[in-house]
C-alpha cells in the first residue's frame, strides 16, 4: 500500500495529480485481489446461462468463453496499466497527453456517461440482492418502496466507500475474495452432486460465430475498466514489473469469470429460463438450498458494493478531468446520484433486465474501445508524461496542442467509433454492417474500434513533443511483458 493512503489514513484526498515517486510504494500483487472484486458479481451467471440458452452453447464452447473473455479483455487492462506506474497518474489525467487538454473532454465525456449506465446496472443487482434475500427469510415481497430503500441504501454504501479511496477499496477487496471464493466452492460441490451432468455433456454444439459474439459479451466487463486500469497502479513505482501487472491482472479476473461463468451455464441446462429471468439474481434462491442461497447472495452484494466503489472511485477522477473543481470524493456524488435515479428507472419501469444489460454490453465496449485503441497505440511511443503539463489546462500546458486538441487522437477516436457502431448489434441499436459479413455476425465491432483507432492514430501526423523527460530511468523498453 503507498504510503499516501496510510499517512492521510482512511480518506484518500490525493486527486488526479501524479504520485510523487517517494510515495509509490505499492506492490503488483495488490492488483490480484483487486481484479478479483471486480468480478464478484451474479451478473457472470446470468452471462454464463446466456451462453447456453441464448447462443446455443455447448459446456465446451462455454469453456472456451470463459477462459478467452478474461484474457483478451484484462490483458488490455494490464497493457494499459503500465501507463499507470509510468506517469502515477489516473488514466483519465494520462489521457490528456494524448488527446489534449480540450480533446480529452470528448472521450472522458462519453466514458463518463457509459460508466453510468456500468453503476447502474451494478446498483439494480446488488437491490435486487437485498430484495430476493428478505423474500427468502422473512417472505417480504418486493414493492416500489422496498425498491427505492434498497437501491438508496446500496448506493449509500457505495458511496462511502468509493469516497474513502484506494486505501478502503483494496481492504475490503482482500477480505471479499476470500468470502467470496469459500462460497463459490460450496455452491460449486452443489451443482456437482445436484447436476444431471450426461444432459450437460450431451448437448449439441453451437455456431462458432455466437460462440466469438459469446467472448466479446463475456469480455464488455473487463473492456469497461481499461481506461480506469492506471487509477489501481498509479502508486505503483516506475520500476515495477510489466509482466507482473498483466498477469496478475488476468489471474485476478480469470480466477472468478471461469468458474462463474461455467457454473451459469450448468445451472442453465437444469432451468432454461435463468438466462430470461426478470431480475439476475432471485433465481439463486429457487437453485440453492437455503443455506447457501443467503450467505452466496449477502457476499454476492458485498462483490457488487465493491464493484460499484471501484467504478466510482475512477468515475471521481474522470469528473476531475472534465472540470469540475471538487475534491474526488465529492465528485464521486454525482456518480451516486445518477446511479440511484436510472436504478430506480430500471427496477420500476424496464421490462427486462437481461435484454437491457446486453444490449448495454454491446454498445459499452464499442464506447470503451476507441479510447483504448487511440491511448494503447500511443503508449508504445511515449517515452514519457510530463506532471506538470497533465494538470496544467491552460494554453502554457505542453500538452495543449493545437488549440487544446490533438488531431491525431480526436479523428482516430471518432472515426474508431463511427467504425465499430457500423459493425454492432444489439436490441438498442444495430449498424448497417451488422450483418451478411464476418466482423458483424461474430459480434467483433468492439474489435474493430480499437484497430482503426490505433492504427489511425499511428499513421496520422502527430504534435511534436516538447515535454521534459522525468530523471528516471523509464524507456519505452518498460513496456516489454
């Protein structure tokens, strides 16, 4: 842990300035944990029931999924970590560098607003969490109340934790992942002795197209935390080890999403009508027995707090970035808030959760990808970030550019992102090269956003730069894994 956190004890008041190099003292395997809360969420078993019932699936081809889907998308989040604990910045503050001053309110504006969405859809499970627990103790049965009360307390609870900072996050992270790992174990021995497992085997194959679409539905939740990956490694020092920040990246998140994934898709064979329930979590409570179902569904909402503290620790960054001059936890309330009234709107209005979330998922990951494409090309040119110039936002700065923009990162961002929504589809919105081709039919928009991005932004002309080089020893050559 930095020696920030611990000095100014529980409540982290450092904002998007860079960590001074004498406070960096944090270790690459407090990333583990903290890639594992980021996963515990009920939410992998209704996408691993989505797997079977929805794409037709095989226990196979969901092995596939859920070992591809961690990989790909936490090994963007490691690569674009380093970023991190080369300038001890937020990514959102690091992305100035690359877009400008002015430029980077476009992408952060758009990564602000689909992180809503993220938290929202957090918020409504761990509701939905509180809820199916009080039917199955006390048989108290949802109602519009009890549904703002337990979305209000939940965001609450967010709040205060996001609020506090890294110090509190990746203290409760620690102690959630062993919970969480000694329940899953449970719920797992269940489902082996309870699962008809010939019916599990036996099923046919599906198509390798819904089989890709499947990763890229699996991945859309580790591709929402690339752009906020430096947030977590920013009190790393300079001479941490790469290798180590991508694999324990991808161990942190693989160690939940396979088996959660996996045991969503057993469950499935058993009830078909897991994958369309009318939330995603009460059917817990009609699977497991009553020992089980409680405690898994109360760890299951400590994971979603976590998840939601997380997201909304980075989102008080990306408010600083965009402009508004609080300090970080309260920058987080407006996250809070706007996280409460679309809970409210999707838990009392909205039809179905599960149509909604992946519908969601298609367009979030497009959303994320152009702004990954556009930092992670620049990332192996960077030789470095200059402090001074990251939060320096008037025309002085080194990284204002040409009027605050560079053209480079903004035309490759914005055509990556015209590029990807062509290829996507979803129930909300499909492009006109959504279908009748391969990119489209195996779901690969999101894919297609980061390579146009990137390789537009490594052809385009580029500012020169005119920033100073730190006295470290930090040469591209770090980014080697």
């Amino acid at each position: 842990m930095s020696k920030t956190a611990e000095s100014e004890g529980a409540l982290e008041t450092r904002g998007i300035e860079p960590v001074p190099d004498a406070e960096r003292t944090a270790k690459t395997r407090e990333l583990f944990p903290t890639w594992v809360a980021a996963n515990i969420s009920v939410l992998l078993l209704t996408m691993g029931a989505s797997l079977v019932v929805a794409y037709k699936l095989n226990f196979w081809q969901a092995v596939v999924v859920a070992i591809a889907a961690p990989v790909v998308s936490y090994g963007l989040v490691g690569l674009i970590g380093i970023a991190g604990k080369r300038g001890g910045a937020p990514g959102m503050a690091l992305s100035r560098a690359v877009f400008g001053q002015r430029g980077n309110l476009l992408p952060g504006s758009l990564i602000w607003v689909a992180r809503w969405g993220w938290e929202t859809i957090n918020a409504v499970t761990g509701a939905y969490a509180v809820l199916t627990v009080l039917d199955i103790l006390f048989d108290i049965k949802k109602n519009d109340f009890l549904v703002i009360v337990t979305l209000l307390l939940f965001v609450v609870a967010t709040f205060a934790i996001s609020g506090l900072g890294i110090n509190a996050v990746q203290k409760c992270n620690k102690y959630a992942t062993y919970l969480f790992g000694l329940f899953s174990v449970l719920v797992l021995i269940f489902l082996i002795i309870d699962t008809d497992w010939s019916e599990v085997f036996h099923r046919p194959a599906g198509s390798t197209s819904l089989m890709v679409a499947g990763i890229g539905m699996i991945a859309a939740g580790g591709v929402s935390w690339i752009p906020t990956s430096p947030d977590f490694t920013r009190y790393l020092p300079r001479t941490a080890s790469s290798a180590a920040i991508v694999r324990n990246s991808i161990g942190g998140a693989g160690i939940v999403v396979l088996p959660m994934v996996l045991m969503g898709a057993v469950m499935a064979v058993s009830t078909p009508d897991l994958a369309s329930a009318a939330d995603p979590v009460s059917f817990l409570g009609e699977i497991l027995p009553l020992w089980i179902a409680v405690p898994y569904l109360l760890i299951a909402l400590v994971g979603m707090l976590l998840i939601n503290a997380m997201s909304m620790y980075s989102a008080g960054f990306t408010a600083q970035t965009l402009g508004f001059k609080v300090p970080r936890h309260w920058a987080v309330s407006i996250n809070a808030l706007i996280s409460l009234v679309f809970g409210a709107i999707l838990m009392l209005v909205a039809t179905s959760f599960m149509g909604s979330f992946i519908a969601f998922l298609s367009l979030l990951a497009v959303a994320f990808s152009a702004w990954v494409g556009v930092f992670g090309a620049d990332m192996f040119t960077r030789k470095h970030y200059d402090s001074t110039a990251l939060i320096d936002t008037t025309r002085a700065s080194a990284y204002w550019y040409r009027g605050g923009f560079s053209p480079a990162a903004v035309i490759a961002w914005a055509l990556g992102l015209v590029a990807g929504l062509m290829f996507t589809s979803s129930d909300w919105f499909s492009g006109p090269l959504a279908s009748n081709n391969f990119l489209g039919e195996y779901g690969l928009g999101w894919v297609v956003t980061i390579v146009v991005s990137g390789v537009l932004y490594l052809v385009l002309p580029k500012p020169a730069d005119t920033t100073t080089a730190p006295d470290e020893n930090e040469t591209p050559a770090a980014l080697a894994v």
